[in-house]
C-alpha cells in the first residue's frame, strides 16, 4: 500500500531554492519540486544555477521540461549526478513558449511519445521517473485523454502519476487563466486511480484546506498543493503530523523564521539580496493581528542594500504572538 503524501508544486518564480529551504524548515517530510527546467537549459546552461540546491531539501524532484526522449534521458542522468531524489517530466504547462518548444501540456496530444520519454529517463537513470499531467487539453474528451495518457507513461516505467484537475486551453486561455478557469474534476482523478489501483496517483489544483486534503486522501495516495503553500506556508505545519504522526520541526511562523535565520544568513555571506530569500515568506503569519505590517516591511525594507537579519526581525516584531495562527489550526 503506498504511503500517502503532499507535495509542493513546481511553480515557476516561486519554488527557487531559497522557497524549498524555507518550506523544508515547516515539514520535514514534504515532497519539493524545483521549477521547471528545461532540457536545453540543463545540457547547454548554467548547471549549477540551474540545479543546485541545499542538502536540507531533500526528498526533493526536479521537473524537466522537454520532448526529446534523447535529450531527456541526458538532462536526467546530469539530474541524478546532482543528487535530485525524483526526476518529474511537465506535460501540464500551456504556456505559449512551451508550447512552441513542443513540451508541457501540449504533449497530452502526444502520449506515445511521452511513453517514449518516460523509457529513455528510466534507462537512463535509477531515480523515480514520474510525470505531471492535466485531464486533457482544448477538445480532448478526458475521460479517453487522460487513460491513454496514464496508459502509455504506465506501460513505459512510469513511477507516479500526478493530474491536475482541470484541462489546458492551449488557444484562448493565459497560463494564469489555465490556472483558474477551466473547471476542476476531481471525480476524473478518482476514476483514474480507481481504474489503476498499483499506479501511485496524485491528484492537484484549487486545494486550500487540510479539510479538503483528508477529503482526497480517501480516494487518491497524494495530494500536491500549489498556491496555498506559497501564500499560506503554516499549511505545510500539519503534513509531518497528519501523515507520519510526527511533530513538525518548528511550532509555528516565529520559530520557523528563526531556524531559517542560518540559511538565510549564509546566502547573504556569499552575496545574495535579502528580497530575494525573503520574497518566498511573505505569506507567513496570515491571521495573525500585524501580519499586514510584516508584509509591508519585509516588501519595501528587504530591497534595499545592506538589508539583512535585522531587516526581517523587525518585520517579524509587528506580528502579535497572542493570537494563534489559523493555518495550522485546521489541521486539527
């Protein structure tokens, strides 16, 4: 029986480094994913840029973004030299750029060749090969779209399968509109875990509450968080409890800023700007009185040259300790 998990999305601009080590520090058993990364970038980039990560984050996966099944199973074997734990291939983002590369959700058009994708990393590498996926794109009946899809990935080694709810518009829909608009079918994911009871099925989109988390736990092995995990990260405080009966690392917002003070202080040694780093913990605190406040000074001080930890506790002195953060509390 497979464990159950919750992850966090890959989302581009949000999930850097500086965020997977920040939300490393509120759970210690949550999945992290690396924003997507291209093929071309990996074989012909900036590696270490691109790839490096902190130690602290592992279990952490890095998400490809490609459709050559050549090019894909080199950038996964650089992939698993860099220590990644889990090598994830996009076929959910509609992007036009993406799109015109011939890789994300347009794939789902194509899923023999993600097969043929999904083989070549697994001959490549020993790593977990998994995918993401939307339930179909444009005029796709998803109900054919998505087995065909799941049946092709399966066939070929395919370790997990994680679907986003909804389908793409590749033509009339933003990327930020794909994320909103085309409505969530979560009973498609259900069916499909259903249908393959071996195949570990992770099911994402529009989950805000650990109420709706247990709700999906019933049906599918996992559940990744998107948003809510980037504007709310307390959330990720009741994954080592709810899942491993565990206590978190940290209690709450405050001490989760404290234990994150080292890494913080290390990058700022080699040169990084505060913003950077502390851009990804503006959502901290949500519900508490004085929360506004600590978004305010972190947003308009951590910019300046020569911020550095004063900066961010004296963000984290405008937030009242009196009142318990309501984030967490739903895990109860």
């Amino acid at each position: 029986m497979t464990q159950k998990f919750i992850s966090v999305a890959p989302m581009m601009d949000w999930t850097d480094r500086h965020c997977r080590a920040f939300h490393r520090v509120l759970s210690r058993r949550t999945r992290l994913y690396t924003e997507m990364v291209t093929t071309g970038a990996v074989i012909h980039g900036p590696r270490d840029r691109l790839l490096g990560f902190d130690p602290s984050e592992h279990p952490v996966a890095v998400q490809l973004g490609g459709s050559s099944p050549e090019e894909l199973a080199q950038a996964a074997g650089i992939c698993a030299d860099f220590g990644y734990d889990e090598i994830n291939l996009n076929v959910g983002c509609p992007s036009d750029r993406v799109q015109n590369g011939r890789f994300g959700a347009c794939l789902m058009q194509e899923p023999e060749l993600v097969g043929e994708c999904v083989a070549a990393m697994k001959a490549a590498v020993s790593l977990p090969v998994t995918v993401k996926c939307r339930i179909g794109v444009d005029d796709q009946d998803p109900e054919e779209a998505l087995d065909r899809l799941a049946a092709s990935v399966v066939s070929a080694g395919c370790d997990e399968l994680t679907v986003h709810a909804r389908k793409a518009w590749l033509q009339g829909l933003s990327p930020k509109e794909n994320r909103d608009i085309p409505p969530l079918d979560y009973p498609r994911v259900y069916r499909l875990k259903a249908s393959r009871p071996d195949l570990p099925v992770a099911i994402n989109g529009g989950i805000k509450t650990w109420g709706e988390i247990r709700q999906h736990l019933t049906q599918v092995d996992g559940v990744m968080l998107g948003r809510v995990a980037y504007h709310e990260p307390e959330i990720l405080l009741g994954v080592d409890r709810e899942l491993h009966g565990e206590e978190p690392p940290v209690a709450d917002g405050f001490e989760a800023v404290e234990a994150y003070e080292p890494y913080i202080a290390s990058h700022l040694e080699r040169g990084e700007r505060l913003s950077s780093i502390t851009r990804h913990m503006l959502g901290l605190f949500t519900g508490r009185p004085g929360a506004r406040a600590y978004r305010r000074h972190l947003a308009t001080e951590a910019v300046k040259p020569g911020a550095g930890l004063a900066t961010l506790r004296e963000a984290v002195a405008h937030v009242s300790r009196a009142t318990e953060c309501q984030i967490p509390a739903d895990a109860a």
